[in-house]
C-alpha cells in the first residue's frame, strides 16, 4: 500500500517544481518562500523563472507603451540634425543606439530591480501558516510593490467548477424517491433557499 501510495504521488507531482505557476506561486508566498524545495538547484530554478517572468512583464508593458504613444515613434526624419553622413549609415547608427538603449532601460531595469526585491523579501523570516498570504501584500506594498502585484496574480484563487458541480449535486437530494411529486417551482425555491439560507445567517454574524 505504502509503494502504491508513494508510486502515485511520484507520478503526479514529480514535475511540481518544474512548472513556473506553481514555483512562483510558492516563492511568492510569505508562509513557505523557497524554504521546502526539494533542494538548492530548485530553488534557484524557481528564482530564475520568476526573473524571466518579470522580463515577460516589462516586455509587455514596453509594447502598450508603444502602442498607446504611437505618435512618439513616427517623428518624420526632417527633425533630425542634418550630418554629413548618408542616410543609411545614420539610420544605422541610430537603429544600433535605440536598440542598446531600449534593451538596457527596459528589458534589464525592471527585472534587476524585481531581483533585488525577492532577495530582500526572501531574507526576511517566514510569517505562520495561519497568517493570509494577501493580507501580508496587502502591508508589505510599498516594500515590495513588484512582488506584490505579482503575487496578486499567483495567489490568487484558481477557477474552478466544483461549486457549480455541487450545486447540481444538491438537486439530488431535494428531488428524492420520497420527494418525487415536488412541482419544478418548487423544487427551484428548495434549492435557492438550501444555497443561499446559509449565506445569509454567515452575513448576520
């Protein structure tokens, strides 16, 4: 039974710290940080994929940038300072410019400083696990306001279709072998009252 459990496990979390979502996720979560990888070279993996999802980010905002200014980039040429130089050479020269200084501003800032943040935040301790993940990000923002908006994205509630699920389940249990001349009407307000009853005695406390 042990190996049968064991075997099972291997095969469906074996890959964990291989998947970016779940290694962010992990690291941006005050309660654990990089604390319980398996060992060193996963933790420093999972510092890399989040590097390389802030190169992501800042690759992304450049681009609605651009996209929002548009006028910005398409300054007709005659602006320019005339040069003895020819026209290609220049264009050149310029394009060459523009592309070191866009790479260096852009594509290295927000990352290094993304960087410098996460080591500062994984040296602090970490908080007791019954303390909010959210509500430590929602104090510690303007430390960390790169890491903060990130971790409203990993730590954020996935999506999921259990609820709906339930909800037809309890059908079921209303429109019983006992119960089976329940009119549709009435069958609806059950079930509106079995979901929804509890919501309300949860909002007078």
């Amino acid at each position: 039974m042990k190996n049968t459990l064991l075997g099972a496990l291997q095969k469906r979390f074996s890959d964990m710290e291989q998947n970016p979502l779940y290694c962010i996720a992990t690291l941006l979560d005050p309660r654990y940080k990089d604390r319980f990888f398996s060992n060193a070279d996963a933790g420093r993996q999972a510092k890399e994929m989040f590097v390389l999802e802030m190169q992501h980010m800042s690759s992304v905002q450049v681009l609605q940038a651009q996209a929002a200014t548009p006028e910005v980039l398409e300054k007709p040429a005659t602006k320019r300072p005339r040069t003895e130089q020819q026209p290609g050479i220049s264009m050149t020269v310029d394009s060459v410019f523009q592309e070191i200084a866009y790479s260096s501003t852009f594509e290295n800032s927000v990352p290094t400083a993304a960087t410098i943040q996460l080591e500062a935040y994984l040296g602090k301790v970490t908080v007791p696990r019954s303390d909010k993940p959210l509500a430590y990000w929602a104090v510690n923002k303007l430390r960390f306001p790169t890491l903060a908006q990130k971790a409203q994205k990993y730590l954020s509630a996935p999506c999921s279709s259990v609820e709906s699920e339930r909800l037809f389940s309890a059908a079921s249990h209303i429109l019983t072998d006992t119960r089976n001349r329940l009119i549709t009407e009435h069958a609806e307000i059950l079930l509106f009252l079995k979901k929804n009853l509890p919501l309300a005695f949860e909002l007078e406390k």
